[in-house]
C-alpha cells in the first residue's frame, strides 16, 4: 500500500508515520530525510544534492524524484509513506507519472484535518512545555513563523487536496484528536 500523509506543519504526519512504520512495515518516504541521506552517501546522486545544497539553493523537483526512484526500486516492505512530497501539483504530477512508470499505485491520499488557530496553540505550548521541563524546542515552533509556515503550506501545498479529491483517493482524519484517536482514525481508512 502507498499514501501520502498530507497536512499543515504540525499536524502530526510524522508521528503517524511512525505508527505506519512500526505496526504496517511500511517505509517513510520523508524528503528531508532522503536529502540527508544522499548528500553524505557519496553516490552520484548525492554528490548533485550535496552541490546544490552547499550552494544554499533548492533541490530540484527532478532530483527528488530520482531520489524516490531509487528508493522505490529497493525492498518495497508494506508499502511507502510520502511525507512532505509532493508540495506542488508539478510535483503531484511527477510523482503520479513516476509510479505509473514502476508499475506502482497510490491507494489513498490521507489529509490530516486541522483548525489552525488550535494547531499553532497546541504547537506553542508544547515548545513552551518542552522548555520548561529543561528540554528545547524548535526554533520555529513560535506563533510568527507557524503563520508563516501555514501560509506557505496553504499557498502551495493546500491546492493537492482538491487534486486528490478529484482523482477519488483522498480521505480526510481530524489531526486535532489524542494521537491514538488519530492513528486509530487512520487504521480505519487503510482498512
């Protein structure tokens, strides 16, 4: 099985990834991670990450899709978890004419529903309560940059939920619940 966990910065999609990868044996997919990963593996691949990142500039749309490639290639386990990508209907697009290609499916887009005034609240004093208790928190996990990271999100990620919701595989969870509520409301939809 293949999905996309789609929704706002904080919304929880990693956390439920974990789940997916712990009770299904599915791989996460998660961009960042796989950019890490290339530019220290020293494969061809990752020394074009590696020069484009030392550059400060953004990875391409290209070179994230080969990325994914390859791992699509590998040990497919349970099936693989797009978290963070694709950000873009070009990269939606990409992303769908790429598992078309390798014979693969996308079984359901899961968008994790959220009230953003609730989200950046929750967001704000869980790093408040992290500090507190002598731990840290991100340094973007403050009320000015979560608006920022919303809009960003609504600008250029948000247009994927009418996108999926017209190819008939998007299935929407309230993100806001207890996080057994929402991997329970996501075991539901995966059946």
């Amino acid at each position: 099985m293949n999905i996309i966990l789609l929704g706002p910065p904080g919304a929880g999609k990693g956390t439920q990834a974990a789940f997916l990868v712990e009770d299904r044996n599915m791989i996460q997919l998660s961009t960042g991670d796989m950019l890490r990963e290339a530019k220290s593996s020293g494969s061809e691949m990752g020394k074009r990450v590696a020069e484009v990142m030392d550059r400060g500039e953004l990875v391409t749309d290209e070179i994230v899709i080969g990325l994914i490639r390859e791992k699509l290639e590998g040990d497919k386990k349970g099936g693989f978890i797009f978290d963070g990508f694709p950000r873009t209907l070009a990269q939606a697009d990409a992303l769908g004419a790429l598992l078309d290609e390798m014979g693969e499916t996308l079984d359901v887009v899961i968008e994790m529903q959220v009230n953003d005034d609730v989200l950046v609240d929750r967001i704000v004093n869980r790093a408040k309560e992290a500090v507190a208790a002598g731990g840290t928190a991100r340094a973007d996990d403050n009320e000015e940059s979560l608006k920022v990271r919303l809009m960003a999100y609504y600008k250029q990620t948000s247009p994927l939920i009418g996108y999926y919701h017209a190819k008939g595989n998007l299935k929407g969870v309230d993100g806001l619940g207890e996080i057994a509520e929402v991997k329970a409301s996501i075991a539901g939809v995966l059946g």
